[in-house]
C-alpha cells in the first residue's frame, strides 16, 4: 500500500497533536505543513518548494530522500521489525558500532545506542557518574555545562543545559549542577570568521570552579564543540583545549555533546576531529541516520568503557538502557548513512564548502540591522538586532525568507543556518540573497 499524504488537514483534525517547542493555537490557525523532501527541497502542502536551509533540525546531512537509506529501512522492516538488546540483539547492532567506531577519534570505539540527543546526554551524564563510582570514587557526582549550550530536554540535559527559558517551567532540576560562562562577547568577537581570535581564557572558569567546589567531587564537564541552538557559537581558539588540559589535570571526565556537529557538519566525521581535541564521551545523533529514523548514542574512550569491567563477568556493569536501544530499522538507517557520507565524500565536500559558504554569510556585513556574523564549517549565524524586544526583528525575517522559499531557523536575535552538506554554490547564494533582501525589508 502507498501511503498518500495528506495534503488539506481541517482544524480539527490538526487539534489533537499536541506539538513540541510550538505556540500551538497560532500554528494550527496558519499551520506549516509539509508533505514531501528531496535533496535540498520540501514541498509544502500548497505544493510549494521550500529550500532546506537548516537540514530538517541539523540532522538530513546528505540531504532528503536519499534512496539507499530508504531502501535499507525498508528490506530491513521486512527481515526484523524489532528485538530487545536487553541480554539479546542481533547483528546490525554490532556492525553499525564497528562502523561508528571507525569514524570517531583514536581510541573512541565503544558505542552505546540511544533514540535520540536528549537520551544519549542523559546516558552520558550516567555513565560519567557510575564510571567514577566503580573506580572507588562515588564522591565525584558534580555536573558542570555551560551558558547558552543546549542537551536536549531530558531532566539531565536540561539541568546541565545553560538556556533559562527552556529550564523555567520544569523546576527543581538536578542538583549538583553547576556553569561555565559561554564563549560569546560581540565586542571581542563580532564578525569573526571561523573560531575567534579572543576568548580562549574564558576556559579558565574551570579552574576557578574546581577550586570552588574541590576537584575531586566534581564527575563531568559537557559542553558543546560549537554551541548550537544558543546561537552558533564557535570555541575560540585554544579554548577546547584548554577544557581539556584541566578536566586530565583533575580526572574529570570531558564529555562533547557532538549531536549537532557529528556527521560532517564541520568537515569531518566528528567535531572533535575536526577542531583537534578528543574528549573522553561524544554524545551524537541527528545526521547518524540522516534524520531517517531516531537513534543516538554515547561513544566513550576505551578507558571509560573499562572502568566498568572490573566486577563479576556475570553482573551487568551498567544498570541503564530503552526498550529501542539498537533497535533495527535505525541500525539499518545508520550503516546506510555511513555508505552515503562516505560513497558521496560528504565530509570533504563539506570541508570545501566551507570557505565559500563562509565568504558568502559574510557578504551580508553592513546589511541594515546585522550587527554580527558567526561561521564554523557548515554552520552559520546572522544576528539581527531587535527593534524593541527580543525576536522582533529576526522572527519576521525569518518568516519573510520562508515566504521567499528559503527555512532556516530563528535562535533568539540570530537567523541560524545548517543545510545539508549536498549543497551547491548557487544554492547558498540564494540563502544569503533572500536573508540579504529580507532584512533590507525591516523597518
């Protein structure tokens, strides 16, 4: 049977769908609907062409409708729809980990599958605790994120999250929980190109907190390589490393929570290979099965992985797992991804772009109302200065380049911008000539 979409929906039949991170009543009165994707394009239920400026959610990497993907989901459905990883599996799994494996940093080769970003942070932030508490140091239960960095939205995530609004409504969270600053100053950094020259002592925080707080009680550091949802914010230059010159010093464990750059968007397979610093844990998901399916996971250093193996043979290390961790159709859809990354050199090609996606968002300074540009490999930023408050002048531009046919995302005051790594030159032109007319629109 093919299913045919839908193509008019009345609203009542848009009212039980309870939307996430949506004002609902306003959707369901002009409702955004799209019905098909291909490459770099939606089509809207109008059956309008929408160019896919933010890769669904920083996650179709090789772009929509990619055939092998497909077909691999679709023959795996009809092998084996599911089975437990609970004391079982099957052998996607285990291959899908091999391939993983061989994509990360020297000595990252263990992987733990989740469904999502939000689940693998939370399992990250676990492992980080029971790892410690299985060498005989249960006293180190300290969590540090960072300001502006976005985990997901389980409780974990949010706790360590630094996006006060998202963390309002949810109260108390985890204690325990403390903040890094975030990297960000305008006045240091605006239209900086790639990492900022200004910025790497901000890294220094670290060492004050672990003097706060005693190092020893302290289990975890996660930041993001590049911030994402706070508003693209690339590390300045020798900040990563230094996170990672404290957290060895103090035998905190460093965690890249790399669910928005693994798979390519920075050039290469993983962020931390890309800006040449390996953390201890990588969470990933989104381009890991380019959107396909949900899936996450958690990749730990061998180091991390044999902390646990010390206690009978017959014990289960690690108390802690979902009911679809590895399911099969999301492995199938991530060794297919892997074959396209790698069969289409998506990486490299993300790597070449780079510099004219770069000299394009840039083009846009002096444009009215942009007050800076950020840019790290396949990502970008355009921030617009409000009018009064805040939104006011990025949420209509945003809407103005959708109606021009052009998604991209709206972070705050910034215009965000992640598009699948297929993208051509002409394509990003046309990104930065709609944003360029559409802010040249506002008053």
């Amino acid at each position: 049977m093919t299913i045919v979409p839908q193509m008019n929906l009345s609203r009542e039949a848009l009212e039980p769908y309870w939307l996430p991170f949506t004002p609902n009543r306003t959707f369901k009165a002009n409702p955004r609907l799209f019905v098909a994707g291909k490459g770099m394009y939606y089509t809207t239920a109008e059956g309008r062409q929408v160019l896919d400026g933010m890769a669904g959610l920083w996650c179709v990497n090789a772009g929509h409708g990619q055939e092998r993907i497909t077909a691999a989901i679709r023959e795996q459905a009809g092998h084996l729809d599911y089975v437990s990883s609970f004391q079982m599996s099957h052998p996607l799994a285990f291959k899908a980990a091999e391939r993983i494996a061989t994509l990360t940093p020297p000595g990252m080769d263990r992987v733990f599958f989740t469904n999502s970003g939000s689940e693998a942070v939370d399992t990250a932030l676990k492992i980080a605790r029971a790892y410690h508490r299985a060498r005989g140091e249960a006293h180190r239960t300290m969590l540090i994120g960072r300001a502006k960095g976005y985990h997901g939205m389980g409780f974990g995530g949010l706790a360590v999250g630094g996006i006060g609004r998202q963390k309002r409504d949810f109260g108390p969270l985890l204690p325990g929980v403390a903040h890094l600053p975030h990297t960000h100053n305008r006045e240091h950094q605006a239209f900086s190109k790639g990492q900022p020259e200004w910025g790497a002592h901000l890294a220094d925080e670290l060492e004050a907190m672990a003097q706060i707080y005693d190092p020893s009680t302290i289990a975890a550091v996660i930041v993001e390589p590049v911030t994402g949802s706070g508003g693209v914010l690339p590390p300045p230059k020798g900040y990563l490393e230094k996170l990672r010159a404290i957290t060895e010093k103090y035998g905190i464990l460093l965690i890249f929570d790399e669910v928005i750059t693994g798979y390519g968007r920075l050039g290469a397979a993983f962020g931390s290979t890309a800006l040449g610093v390996t953390p201890d844990i990588i969470t990933c998901a989104k381009g890991m099965t380019n959107g396909a399916v949900p899936m996450g996971g958690v990749i730990t250093s061998r180091k991390v992985f044999d902390g646990f193996m010390n206690g009978p043979e017959s014990a289960i290390e690690l108390m802690h797992g979902y009911t679809y961790s590895g399911h099969p159709l999301a492995c199938a859809a991530a060794l297919a991804s892997i074959d396209v990354y790698e069969e289409q050199d998506l990486f490299a090609r993300a790597a070449r772009m780079a510099s004219y996606w770069e000299e394009q968002a840039h083009s846009l300074k002096g444009e009215p109302h942009i007050v800076d540009i950020r840019n790290i490999g396949l990502l970008a930023a355009i921030e617009v200065a409000p009018k009064d408050e805040p939104m006011s002048r990025s949420a209509p531009a945003g809407n103005i380049c959708f109606e021009a046919g052009v998604l991209l995302r709206t972070a705050g005051d910034a215009l965000v911008l992640s598009p699948p790594l297929i993208i051509e030159e002409s394509e990003i032109d046309r990104i930065f000539d709609t944003i360029r007319k559409a802010v040249r629109s506002l008053s």
